[in-house]
C-alpha cells in the first residue's frame, strides 16, 4: 500500500496544505475565538488557569475478582502516584445479579470487581475515604442506583457527611446504546424503570450529595462501537441534552442539577481532529445550557469531562506499540483539556492490564504531565490557524448530526427506533473497508507487519473465574446466613412500597443494604414491584 498519508481526517474532513488568517474568520470566529480558557464558551478549556492550577488526575482502571483483590491493586497504584480510579463491575454485577446466581456462572469477577453487599463496598474503600479518594464507578441504571445507596451508606458509617462525598457515579441509562448489549439491559430491567432510576440518581445526587458527580453520558462505550469523531460527539451531547430534559420534566432545576453532570469520553488516534472534537463540544454544550435550557448558573456551561484512551486503537499484533498510541492520544486529551486521563495499558488486547503495564501506563502520563512542559501555559495550541479551522469545522459537522436527531425526536427515540444502530453498522463497515484497503494505516496489521515469531512475549494477567466465584458463593451464603431476617424481610418489602408510590428510591435502597440485602436482591425487588420478571 502507498505510505502517504490520507488528506482528510479519520472523520472525512478535508485537510488543506497550509493554514492561514483567512481560515479562521467568518464562522464564530469574532463569538468564540477570542475567549480566554475558564470564560464562555469554554472552547480554551473550562476553567482559567487549568493545568497551570491542578494537573488532570491520573485515573486508573481498576476491578478484577473480589473487592479485596481490587482494593490492593488500587494501594499499588496509589504508592506509584495514581490519584483516581475508575472502578470497572463484573458482568453479573453490571446486570443487577449477586455472584452466586446461577447466570453469573464463569463471569464472576473476569471483567470487573464483583459488588454484592455493602462490605463489598466498604471493602473497596478499606484504607481510604470517600471524601477524599475519587472513584468513579463504571456502572448504569439500574444498578447505579443501588451503588449510589452503598457509597452513601459508607460515608455515613465511617462519618463522613454526604455533601463531601467525591468521585463519579456513572448514570448514563443508555450506558450500552446499541445491539446486544443493550438488549441484555432491557432485557433483565424495564426500559422505563431505568428512565425512572436515572432521575432518581439525578435528584439525589444535586440536593444531597453536590459535589458528587453524576456521569450523564458514556461517550466512550460509544466511540468503541466504531463511530467518528463527528458521530462521536453528536451522539454523546444529543443523548446528554435528553437526560437534561428528563430531569427538568421532573422538575429539578437545571442551575443545580447541571452543575455536577460530567461526560466519560474516548480519545482515539487520530490528533488534530481529537483536540478539534473535545474543544467543539464544550463550545456546542455551552450555547446549548444558556441559550435552550436556560441556565443562568456559569457552572452549568461549563462541559467538563474524563478521557480514556481508544481501546479500539489497540492491537495484539506487536502489542508494545500500544505504550506509543496510549501516549498520543493522552497528550490529545490533555491538549484538548480532559479534566481527568485514563491510559489504556498496552496489554487490554490481550487480558486485563498487569501491574507492570498498568505501571506503564501511569509513567506515560506521569511524562507528559511534568517533563513535556505542556502544562505551563493554558491551552498552549490555542490560535493555531489548523486547530482553530479544525474546531469550526467539527462544530458545523456536529451540529448538522444533533440536528438531524432531533429530527427523529431526540436521541432516546433515535436508539429506539434503531436509527443509531443503523449508523453505527455503517461506520463499522466503512472502517474495516479502509483497513483491509490500506486506505486506513494500522501499524503491525496492515502495514509494518513482522513475522509472528518475532512478536515479543507479553505477560498476561491470569483469570481466576472458577475460583473467584466459589468463593464469592461461599461469601455470599455465609453472608445471608448472618444477617438479621426480619429486617431484611422489611427492607425488601419497603423498596416495593417505595416504588409503587414513586418516591426516590435512593433513600429506600439505603435503608435495604444497611440491612443485608444484596444488589441482586434489590433489583429483584424493584422489578418485581413493577410487575415485570426477566426469567
């Protein structure tokens, strides 16, 4: 295949030789352009002295097995600097099961922590404080709800009062937004029922919990699926502008409840047009929250969002090239003003990340952070003839796309309908055509290739499924057998009432796991008082 390289990004804007004065005027140029970082509308970055003030933090991915066995991968981390985590839940978890239902089998703890009880979560924090430590849990509606009532439970054990509580609560209800991982959601949960749970959070979360943040869209399971940039961004801020409408249905107001939403995005390869995405959105979302929700709090302009580099970027063709691609995208991310970075570990190809390659990762962003010299001034590309081109012209594409949702009626109906399942097949199949053309560059698969013989061997991070979930079994027997069965019998009879009289089920789910019952057992409680059975 040729070597030259293609003259449109990887979304199919088209790239000029040179730029120049010319190519930054007319469109927004005299609106926005001008605004230092921290002013309306946020296109430098959303706070003034960014990285100058405070680094982004270093978060880190973790879960894997029990609570304990992710509590001590979280204190290594901890000792080589990492100051945030984002804490990946098993597959039965994530669906709402204990690890000793019988669908749970094989799954327990391969993907992510398994979390059953409220010691599993206190486990999690055992050695820290949930006022002090951000974690921001990978989970969805239904079960974020029921989260949300353990990490408010732990606060208040350990005396902590709940308006410090940080971190992030994921409650984006659309978490898996395509396919059959969406049809697994509904499937074990009403789609209605998950709206409702949403707000719940939402509401709970503003009025009790304000400097908790509530993860309103999960733009990057999105980008995994395949999409562009442009697809990427329209996407994620057409489904966030729906929850917003949902919670002011509900009669929450916007200058609260908007104040704590944040946004979990991907970076992948692809530089400029990364940077362009990240500083288009905050420009996008800011006229949106003044000027259509009628926000008058500046707090509530302000986009902030983590980034995760791409893991559809990663190969398990000569994986160690992956430390190159994770570094890249996490100086676009950081370019583009992430509030918080992830770095996939150079291995996620193969298994979960090790402690040396999770070590890796860390260092990557430990230099770029503190020997690149990046973080010395604010928005250091900010002017550029290219970038600031490149920014208008992601912004027209994005708008043109929300606008084409809200044709369709927003973008839950969008995802109902199949609409965005249509287009993310469509971008799966144009990338694997630019791949298997050449027109689409990937180091080691289609270009660069190296016989497999010479591949270096990578350690791999062991699975213990058949263990971890005996043993979580056995935990979970031994648990039910020492809690008190009264109180449980009450608790559980409470979430139904609860729910039948639509209140907050936050509070209802607090008092649950105080008194044993367990995540899968709230879930069934709750999908019980709907009158609706999976099984």
């Amino acid at each position: 295949m040729s070597q030259k390289p293609p003259l449109s990004s990887a979304a199919g804007i088209a790239i000029k030789e040179t730029y120049g004065p010319d190519d930054i005027t007319g469109f927004d140029a005299g609106r926005d352009l001008g605004a230092s970082a921290g002013e309306f509308p946020f296109t430098r970055g959303p706070y003034p002295g960014m990285y100058r003030e405070r680094v982004w933090t270093r978060r880190f991915q973790v879960g894997f097995g029990s609570p304990g066995e992710s509590n001590e991968r979280i204190k290594y981390l901890v000792e080589n600097g990492a100051n945030g985590f984002v804490i990946t839940i098993d597959l039965p978890t994530s669906y709402g099961f204990d690890s000793d239902d019988p669908i749970a089998q094989g799954e327990v703890g391969v993907t992510g922590v398994a979390i059953s009880t409220l010691e599993d979560m206190e486990t999690l924090y055992d050695g820290f404080s949930p006022d002090s430590v951000s974690y921001a849990l990978s989970i969805r509606p239904p079960v974020s709800a029921v989260t949300l009532a353990m990490l408010a439970s732990v606060a208040e054990k350990k005396g902590i009062a709940l308006d410090k509580v940080i971190g992030t609560q994921q409650n984006d209800p659309f978490y898996q937004m395509s396919g059959g991982p969406l049809q697994t959601v509904t499937q074990f949960f009403p789609l209605d029922g998950t709206l409702r749970l949403c707000a719940d959070n939402i509401e709970f979360i503003s009025t009790r919990m304000p400097r908790l943040n509530w993860m309103v869209t999960n733009g990057y399971n999105l980008r995994e699926t395949g999409v562009n940039a442009i697809q990427d961004g329209a996407f994620t801020l057409g489904h966030a502008f729906n929850v917003f409408k949902m919670a002011k249905d509900r009669g929450l107001d916007v200058n609260v409840f908007a104040r704590r939403a944040s946004f979990f995005l991907s970076c992948s390869i692809d530089f400029f047009e990364e940077i362009a995405k990240f500083r288009a959105m905050r420009r996008i979302y800011a006229h949106t929250m003044r000027e259509v929700f009628g926000a008058t709090n500046p707090e509530c302009w302000r986009m902030r969002f983590s980034v995760q580099s791409a893991g559809n970027t990663l190969t398990t063709q000569q994986p160690e090239v992956n430390v190159v691609r994770a570094g890249v995208e996490a100086l676009a991310a950081a370019l583009g003003g992430a509030q918080s970075i992830h770095l996939c570990s150079y291995d996620e190809g193969h298994g979960l990340p090790t402690e040396a390659s999770s070590r890796m990762a860390l260092r990557t962003q430990q230099v770029i952070a503190y020997e690149t010299g990046i973080t010395r001034t604010v928005d250091p590309l900010g002017g550029s003839y290219f970038v600031e081109n490149l920014t208008n012209q992601m912004e027209q594409a994005i708008r043109a796309k929300l606008a084409e949702i809200d044709g369709l009626g927003g973008m839950f109906e969008a995802i109902r309908h199949g609409w965005l399942e249509n287009q993310i097949n469509q971008a799966r199949y144009q990338y694997q055509a630019d791949v298997d053309s050449g027109r689409r560059p990937l180091v080691g698969v289609n270009v660069f290739q190296i016989p497999q013989s010479e591949e270096l061997p990578i350690e791999i991070h062991k699975i213990k499924a058949d263990e971890w979930g005996t043993k979580r079994s056995e935990y979970l027997k031994q648990w039910r057998q020492r809690r008190d069965a009264v109180k449980w019998a009450e608790a559980m009879a409470h979430i139904e009432t609860a729910w039948r009289e639509g209140t907050n089920m936050v509070p209802a789910l607090m008092n649950a796991v105080q008194n044993g019952v367990t995540m899968g057992e709230c879930n069934e409680a709750m999908r019980q008082a709907q009158k609706w059975s999976f099984r």
